[in-house]
C-alpha cells in the first residue's frame, strides 16, 4: 500500500507507511469523516505464512470501520 490519498468505499483515506524489512507501520486518516488509524508490526511478514505489506489496505480499513462503529 504506497503512501499517498486514495479512494474506498468509505471516502478518501491519506495515508504513509514505511518499515526496513523486517518492520512495518501505517498511519491513515479518512478524510470524510476523520477516522485516524495507526498500527505498526514488529514482523511485516512470516515467509509462506503471511505478509502485512500485502495486508496492509485491508487491515487499515478494517480498523477504521471498527473504529466508525465504536465511535
């Protein structure tokens, strides 16, 4: 997930991530309606098992949705 704004079904999300190959995080903030979503990872990926670069659009968004309903 490269940083930079992008559209979901939920609106505009602005967002940067980085790691250095073993780590990772993701700062997002919806731009509808505020919903700021940070994680980090000590661990971006577990080889055969699962990588968090890949996961990140649809970890970040299931955050915020969580955080919408609890909001």
């Amino acid at each position: 997930m490269p940083g930079g704004p992008r559209t979901t079904p939920e609106g505009p999300l602005a967002w940067h991530d980085g790691g250095n190959g073993w780590s990772l995080a993701v700062l997002a903030r919806s731009l509808r309606d505020g919903v700021l979503v940070c994680w980090v990872s000590n661990h971006a990926y577990r080889k055969g098992k699962w990588n968090f670069e890949d996961l990140a659009e649809t970890l970040t968004q299931g955050i915020a949705d969580r955080a919408r309903v609890r909001g």
